[in-house]
C-alpha cells in the first residue's frame, strides 16, 4: 500500500511503535505511537491533519473507539482493514450478508472475543457510531511472496517433504488477493468517494483441491490428501468460503485473476 501511494506522489506518515526497521527510508514520515493506547495516539497526532488515515490495525469495537476518541477532526477519511471472517461460510457472499449498520454493538477488547466476533464489533461501531467517512476492505487470505504467515508455503513444503495434507473437503471452495493488490486497492479506494464494507478479491475461485493439484504439478511431488488425520491444515475449511466483488468491480476497480498468477507464486515460493 505504502509503495503504491508513494508512487502516486502521496505524502505518507508511517505509525508503528518503532520497534523494527522498514524499507522506505526518507521517502516516508514517521510517528511513533502504539495503536493501543490512546494516550499514545493522542500525544502523537497532536497539531497534525491527513486526509486519511489507513488502519491495519483494528480488531475490536474498543479499538474503534480509540481512533475515534482520538483522530476525530485530523482526518477526512478512514480507512481500515476488515476481512472475509465477518462472515460464517457462504458461496459467493456480497456485503449485505453482513450488515454492521443493525449489528448488536457490544464495547468489547480484542481478547475477549473471536477474531470473527471483534471484527463484527470493530465495523458495527463505525458505522453506527462514527461521525467520519469510513470504509472497511474485507479480505480474504492474503496471498505473496512476504506472507509472513507462511500458510501456502506449509502446503508446498508438505509435497516436497512428501507429507500428506489433511483436508476435511477437499472439493470445498476458496478466494484469495495477493499482497499487491489489497495494498493497491487500498490506495485506490482512498481516492474514491466510497463509503462503507467493501469486499476485495481477485477473480476466480478454486477448490483445495485443485489447489493441491497445481502444487504437486509445480513441485513435481504428489500430493497425499487425507481427510481422517486431522493434520496442521491452515486452509481445512469444510464447506466453500468465497466473497463476490461485484461492488467494488461496479465502482470501476479492475482485479486480477487468481489463475493467472497463482503458479508464478507457488514456483516462488517452491524454489
């Protein structure tokens, strides 16, 4: 994301604790602050203004409030990442699916809750209680070659170490978004007048099985899957889990198709 606004010409700020080393240089501001603290954030936006502000890191109605405590008059616009986990399993799923305008806001801490329920809390707040434009990215798993959570390379790596790969259903659907294009739509998505959930995916679903498939043909390993041994399966989903983009393909954003760069990636991440 941060990349691409640069390219735009965007003066950003980057807000982290500091705590470890980023890419960008001097090509980017930066404040130090910790995201969960509002002492923290109040301190550091003191005197400053942005026309938006990008949140990476909102997991909770309390989360929620403490932008809005704090960042409320020093923004036009917020920005912040949601996630396919709002909803429980479906085909194809638009935004309606999940309505966090009528949801039950509950004031919860991110540890007191699921992933699944926080995320519900932290978007029900926004848009019942904010008094800024908000937009929330719902994505899916999120797929590149920096993926810190390493869960496709789990899949690669299980063939060529010869491991099975457990998979309740394995005919059981999936969408994804490469790292690049959730930065670039979230760039993209600021210049816009939008406002409200909005979900993000490239084109194209695929089962985990075919998926398993184009591993085994990449790595030239088999690929055993068992559906009795309740192995480390980070993509054991047992029904199909897929998001519609059609309202942010409406809104004239252009995604990539999955199929198309989904090899590439395996290669990478096979060498």
């Amino acid at each position: 994301m941060i990349e691409k606004l640069l390219e735009n010409g965007v003066k950003v700020t980057v807000a982290t604790r500091q705590t470890s080393e980023d890419s960008f240089g001097d090509r980017v501001e930066r404040l130090k602050v910790d995201r969960f603290d509002e002492v923290s954030i109040r301190e550091a936006v003191e005197g400053k203004f942005w026309d938006v502000v990008f949140d990476q890191l909102c997991f909770s109605s309390n989360d929620a409030e403490m932008i809005a405590n704090t960042l409320e008059g020093k923004m036009k616009r917020y920005v912040f990442t949601s996630t396919l986990s709002v909803y429980d399993y479906g085909e194809n799923m638009a935004e309606e699916v999940f309505d966090p305008y009528t949801y039950d806001l509950k004031m919860v801490d991110r540890q007191e809750v699921t992933y699944q329920e926080g995320k519900r809390q932290a978007e029900s707040y926004f848009f019942q209680k904010a008094t800024f434009p908000v937009v929330a990215m719902r994505i899916p798993i999120v797929l590149g070659e920096q993926d810190y959570t390493e869960r496709l390379l789990h899949y690669v790596k299980s063939a060529q170490e010869g491991k099975k790969v457990y998979f309740p259903n394995p005919k059981a659907e999936m969408c994804f978004v490469h790292q690049q294009e959730a930065g670039e739509f979230l760039a993209w998505v600021a210049e816009t007048d939008f406002v409200g959930p909005i979900n993000v995916c490239a084109n194209g679903v695929i089962t985990m099985e075919y998926l398993m498939n184009l591993i085994s043909e990449i790595t030239r390993n088999e690929v055993v899957i068992t559906s009795e041994e309740k192995l480390e399966s980070p993509y054991a989903i047992s029904v199909t889990w897929t998001l519609s983009n059609e309202r942010a393909t409406r809104l004239g954003y252009e995604f990539t198709n999955l199929t198309n760069w989904l090899p590439g990636l395996i290669t990478y991440l096979a060498k």
